[in-house]
C-alpha cells in the first residue's frame, strides 16, 4: 500500500496549497501546540522529517509552524524525540509578542515556501 508522508501545520495557506496534494492535517493552533503535536506523534513510533526550527524567522516571531513525520510509525526514534523536545524548550524560551496583523500574511508566505521546498524531497510517495 502506498502512503504519503503527514504535515502537520496551523497555517491556513499551507493547508489550502498543500492539503490537496499531500496529508495535511491542519490545526487552528499555536506554534508551540503544533510542536506538542508533532511530539505525540513521534511518541507513538512516527519520525521527525523537517526540523521544527527551520528557516530564518525564530520562534515568537511568527505564529505559523508546519512540520512534516513519517506517516508509518515504527520504533521510538531518539534523535526525533531529542530534537523535538530541544525545540518545544527553545520556543518556550521566547516570550511571547504582539504580531501586528499586517504582516501575519507574509508569515503564512515564509512558513509556506519553507514546507514547499520541503515537499518534494520529505511528502514524496513511500512505499
């Protein structure tokens, strides 16, 4: 049987260009609760595929995350748990500001465009 890798994500945008194409599971969530999320998962056997922290915009600056796991869950993959609780610590480091509404669309654009350049090599087709 042939599956797709998920993205997990609390960007509209990205649930609307993406969600067609790959699995998308959308959440109207924080950033830090699709870190949470995205921890779950890898507690249950899944694997980290994009780094939760990537791109040039830190954590607090934007409330948008998308972050792509394996769809298949296996064995608890350690480095998965380790960089995903080093980021959930990370962000709650960050205190939290006031984004004016302006620019929140050009966050959905960054965060979008980073899981796009992600996608072909991390939501290909596993078999």
């Amino acid at each position: 049987m042939v599956k797709i890798n998920k993205l997990i994500t609390n960007n509209p945008v990205v649930n609307n260009r993406l969600g067609e194409r790959y699995d998308v599971e959308y959440h109207d969530a924080s950033y830090l609760d699709i870190l949470t999320l995205a921890r779950d998962y890898i507690h249950q056997g899944h694997k980290l595929l994009t780094h939760p922290l990537s791109g040039s915009v830190k954590p607090k600056e934007t409330p948008y995350k998308s972050i792509v796991i394996s769809y298949a869950a296996g064995k608890l993959d350690v480095q998965s748990l380790s960089i995903i609780e080093e980021s959930i610590a990370c962000v709650g480091c960050f205190v939290d500001r006031d984004i004016p509404e302006s620019a929140l669309a050009d966050f959905m654009e960054i965060d979008c465009s980073l899981i796009a350049s992600a996608s072909e090599s991390h939501l290909a087709i596993v078999v």
